[in-house]
C-alpha cells in the first residue's frame, strides 16, 4: 500500500480546518503553528494553495494553477510558527488520512 494525498486547491476554502487537525494528531493541541500541512496565502485577492510536507516527495504544493513539488514555501501558523521545513512530514495519520477525512470541500483526498 502506497497511499499519498492529493490536494486540489481549487476547492479548497481556506478553513483552516485539516491544520488544526493535523496539529491534533501530532501534539494533541488545536494550533496550525507545527501541522504537517499548511494553508499558502499571498496576497493578491482570492490566491490560495496548500503545502504538504511528505517523506517522499519533500514539500509538495498545491496551487490553483496545479501541484508541484521540491519547492521552499512560505506559510502560515502565525508568529512564531514553525517553518514547514523544520516541521515533522506527514505519516499519513498511519493510514487513515484525518485531514481528508475532515476537508469540508474534499480538496483532500487519499489516493493509492
Ligand atoms: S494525513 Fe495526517 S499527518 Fe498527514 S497532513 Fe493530514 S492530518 Fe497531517
Ligand atoms: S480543510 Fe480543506 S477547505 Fe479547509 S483549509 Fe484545509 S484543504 Fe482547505
């Protein structure tokens, strides 16, 4: 089993709901300072993507003009945020995906 996420920013609404569910899982507190995956806004009007931090594909992006991977980005979580390169990659919640289960919009999704 080979699972990894996909991220469809497209849909996404910029909740903020699959950071702090992430944080959950990994420090059993509701903050997007250290998640996995992060919300991307600039800010031009309405520009909104998402960055995972894998094991295997080091960050992947996902702008609304496509995915893309390999990339240094900038991120959200607040002052004293971790960067997302310092942060720990996502172990995919050991197989059950929390933020694709969550994503209000399903720009989330567990592909295999
Ligand atoms: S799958 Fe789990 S560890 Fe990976 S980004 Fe989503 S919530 Fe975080
Ligand atoms: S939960 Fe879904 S809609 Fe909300 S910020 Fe995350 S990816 Fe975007």
């Amino acid at each position: 089993m080979d699972l990894r996420l996909k991220l469809e920013p497209v849909k996404c609404i910029a909740c903020g709901v699959c950071e702090m569910v992430c944080s959950m899982h990994r420090d059993s507190v509701l903050t997007p300072m250290t998640s996995s995956i992060i919300l991307h806004i600039e800010d031009k009007a309405n520009y909104f993507g998402l960055v995972l931090k894998t094991k295997s594909e080091g960050l992947v992006l996902g702008r609304p003009e496509g995915a893309s991977s390999g990339q240094q980005a900038s991120g959200s979580g607040g002052p004293g945020a971790k960067p997302i390169l310092l942060r720990e990659a996502c172990d995919l919640c050991d197989g059950h995906p929390k933020c694709a289960k969550i994503c209000p919009t399903k720009c989330i999704t567990v592909v295999d």
